[in-house]
C-alpha cells in the first residue's frame, strides 16, 4: 500500500466502499479463502459491485453497512493504517 503513494483517507475509501464489502463474506464462512485472493477476480468483483448499492446512502443505513461489512476486519485495518502513519512521520 505504501507503493501505492496514496493517502490515508483515499486508502481508507478503498477498504471500507471496495475491499470489504466484497471479502466480508469471506471470513464468515468456515470455507472461506484463506491463502490469499485471485487479483483479476477481485478487481471484476469490486467492478461489477461498484455504483449498485444506491440505498446505502441513507447515513444510518450507511453506518449500518459499514459496521456489518468491517466488525470482523476494523481492528486490523487501524492497526495497518498505524504502520503506514508510523512509515510516514
């Protein structure tokens, strides 16, 4: 992600409106991808996600969804995103 040269808060838009709403439903499942995730099919699963979900714009709706699509995943992220910070200063 550093490679990347992105900001935090674009970094922070890409985990919470692409990446975890579409690998929530990974961990889930006890049958879920462990070793890691095909880019070309996560890339056409964030496309074909991307701009459908209309009714998430609802901000207790939103926050709802963010809560349901990260509860699993919020604590590493922060933990991530300490690393990069900590990187950067």
């Amino acid at each position: 992600m550093r490679k990347t040269k992105l900001p935090l808060d674009k970094l922070d838009l890409i985990y919470f409106e692409e990446i975890a709403p579409v690998l929530h439903g990974n961990l889930d499942s006890t049958a879920g991808e462990w070793s890691g995730f095909d880019q070309d099919w996560l890339e056409h699963e964030i496309s074909r996600r991307s701009g459908k979900i209309t009714i998430w714009k609802t901000p207790w709706l939103n926050k709802m969804r963010m809560y349901w699509v990260t509860r699993t995943t919020i604590n590493d992220w922060q933990k991530l995103r300490q690393m990069l910070l900590e990187r950067i200063e």
